[in-house]
C-alpha cells in the first residue's frame, strides 16, 4: 500500500468511527450543555465566570466522553441487525475492528470518569450510574418494548440534569421543556423501530414493531405527538416569545414527522421522517438560549 493510500485508509477509517460514535448527537449534547450553562442556569453578568469555570467543562466533557462509549457499545450489541437494516453503513463502520472499538469505548469511558472524578465524587457517581444506564440499556433494556423507549429518553436527557445539578439549578419551565423534549426522544425510539423492523424480525429481537405490528407503532407516534401539546399549551406563558416559537416549531415539524410514518409505504418515507426528528433535537439545542 502506497504512502497515498494508506493515508486515504486511515481517513476513512477516521470517519468511520466517528459514524459509530454519532458523532452528531454528541456534538448536539455538547453544544445543548454549554448553551444551558451560559443562558440558563446562570445570570447574564455571570457567564463570563461560567465560561471560565474549569468544572463546568469537565463536567460537560465528562457526559460527551461517556456518551461516546454507549454510542460504541450500542454498535456492538446492534451489529448483526444494523447489517440487515444498514448494509452499507454498518460495512463503511466495520472498517474499524470490533477490539478497537471496544477498546476506544472503554479509554473514552475511564477519561470521562477521570474528568468527572476531578470534579467530585458525587459527580464521579453520577457519571457512573449514567454509564451502567447506557450499557444496561443497549444489553437489556432495548429488547424490552416500551420500556426501552421510555429508558431511551430518561437516559438522553441525563447529562442536562448532572450539569443543572453541578450549577445547583432548579426550575419548572426548564422541567416543561425537557418534558418535551423527551418525548420526542422517546417518538424517535418508536420510529427507530419501524426503520429496522426488518432486521429486528429476522434476528428474533423484540421490538414494538416486531412485537405489536407496524400499525399499532404508528398509533402510538400519533398518541405520543398529540399528548406533547398537552403540556406545552399549558405550560407557554413560562416561556418567552423566542422560545414560544421554537418550541412550536418543534412540535409542528414532530406532528409532521409522524403524518409522513403514517402513510409511508417504504422505508424512503420513513427516512425522511426521521430526518424530521434529528431537525427537531437541533432546533430543541437551539431554543435553550431563550427559556
């Protein structure tokens, strides 16, 4: 292999783990922790000592490293579907061996709890207790349906409440929007399930959609779009005009998300709709600022 092409390989095998750590959703939980720490849970003539904070980078670090060992322990337990439902994809990732892999997820795992360690050990137990929930959840938890959605979204939304908890912040309107928040979290689990039913099928793996059909998956997106209304109608006067709008936004692109799964016909559709929800989680990220 030519200098070139060795080159080109390691590249490739770069971006091929950063797929297997979505690298995405950790940047978004990053960006989300930071935008809360400087816009909420401090006062504006306070951020400046906020941002030079040593602890509340590692604590936010801390969250995004052990993030990246449950996405790369997920990607373990999830290889034999995802080469069903994700062919390409999933042999794009294998370019990177499973042992390494999993030994990145184990280095990723003990830096974070080293930072998380230099913090407190209160934040050292946390940030445990937030890595046994991810690997519990991809090892049992996830094979349980309905309550592998629901401990899908609690778990999404942990690292916001360790950072809330290091900034000694408490408020309803910020509990109303992670409320809402997590149940799109929790629609995404069910229209996960929708996209990989056909591996999930064929490999036995218990699924809502596997266990109780496409249809009834669907109904309860439908459900679970209409029931996030509920508390945000209620709950907008806590709220200030900008973050009003996106949460509205939110709720109309889910609400549109779901009208496209329950008429899809093919996985295309479905796809689409996910792209809904990712865009949903942004403009989620992005409406922080202003609660």
């Amino acid at each position: 292999m030519t200098t070139i092409n060795r080159r080109r390989y390691t590249l490739l095998k770069i971006l091929a783990l950063l797929s297997q750590i979505r690298w995405y959703n950790v940047l978004l939980l990053v960006l989300g922790q930071y935008l809360a720490s400087l816009f909420v849970f401090e006062e504006r003539f306070d951020r400046l000592d906020t941002a030079k904070d040593l602890g509340t980078h590692l604590t936010i670090w801390a969250s995004a490293l052990v993030l990246i060992f449950g996405f790369l322990i997920n990607s373990f337990y999830d290889l034999e579907s995802d080469t069903i439902n994700r062919p390409k994809q999933t042999a794009f990732e294998r370019l990177v061996r499973q042992s390494t892999s999993l030994r990145i997820a184990i280095i990723s795992l003990l830096i974070g709890l080293g930072l998380a360690y230099t913090v407190s050990y209160k934040a050292l137990l946390f940030y445990g207790i937030y890595a046994a929930s991810l690997w519990f959840y991809s090892h049992k938890l996830r094979k349980i349906p309905m309550l592998g959605h629901v401990s899908a979204s609690f778990i999404g939304l942990m690292p916001f409440f360790g950072i809330s908890v290091y900034h000694q912040y408490f408020s309803w309107h910020t509990i109303a929007f992670g409320g809402l928040v997590g149940l799109a979290l929790f629609a995404r689990e069910l229209l996960k399930d929708l996209l990989m039913v056909t591996g999930d099928t064929i490999i036995g793996k218990t699924t809502m959609a596997s266990e109780f059909g496409e249809d009834q998956t669907r109904l309860a997106l439908i459900i679970t779009s209409g029931i996030a209304w509920i508390p945000a109608f209620f709950t907008q006067a806590w709220f200030s005009t900008y973050a009003q709008v996106g949460m509205l936004s939110m709720l109309v692109l889910l609400s549109v998300a779901n009208t496209l799964t329950l008429g899809a016909k093919g996985k295309r559709t479905l796809r689409w709709a996910h792209l809904c929800y990712k865009v949903v989680l942004v403009i989620g990220v992005l409406t922080i600022p202003f609660l």
